[in-house]
C-alpha cells in the first residue's frame, strides 16, 4: 500500500471517527425503530456507539472506520456512514462538496 493511500485512508477514519464519537463534522440520523425507543435506550446506544472501537476485517472492509455493530440488551444496532456529494455545488479548490452522514439502525432494519 502506497503512503498516499495510507495518508488517505487515515484521513477517512478520521473524519468518520469525529464524527461517531463527536457528532460533529456531518449529520447523524436514527432510523424510524430507534427514534421511537425509549430516551434511556435510544442514549445507551449513542453513547455504545460513540465509544465503539472494535473494528476489524469483518465489519470495516474498507477500513475506512464506516460501519460498525453492537449489542445493548437484546437490541443489536448498526452504525453506517455514507457519504452524499451535494449537485452542482463546488468547495474554493473546485473540488464538489461532500456531507458525511452516519445513520444508526436496528439489525433488521439494514
């Protein structure tokens, strides 16, 4: 592997990292089944999945740090980022405008 590529991809989890454990540099969104859960189980899993850490071949392929499953109870939750580039909009270095969005659902719900 290239340093570039590794430069890049270090960038990635970067980014995806700050904003799973921070919330901050995307959107974060609950699905429909998460939403309707309880206030003390709907934080239990944020706070699960802003600490989560245990990636690996099997749930980060990319190893870009965009997907991830843990356990609270018997709920098992998903976490996922995706990234969306806005139409027709460009950054100062021309370069198109991406949102990063990280959405976290019920197992069943993937």
């Amino acid at each position: 592997m290239s340093t570039a590529t590794i430069d890049r991809t270090a960038r990635i989890c970067a980014l995806n990292d700050n904003l799973r454990t921070t919330f901050g540099g995307g959107k974060v969104m609950l699905s429909a089944s998460v939403t309707e859960m309880g206030h003390e189980l709907k934080a239990a899993a944020l706070m699960e999945m802003r600490k989560f850490t245990a990636f690996d071949g099997g749930n980060d392929p990319h190893r870009g740090h965009d997907f991830g499953a843990f356990e609270i109870g018997h709920y098992r939750f998903l976490f996922k980022i995706d990234l969306y580039e806005e139409p027709d909009v460009k950054n100062a270095n021309g370069e198109p405008v991406v949102t990063r969005v990280l959405t976290i659902m019920l197992a069943e719900e993937y």
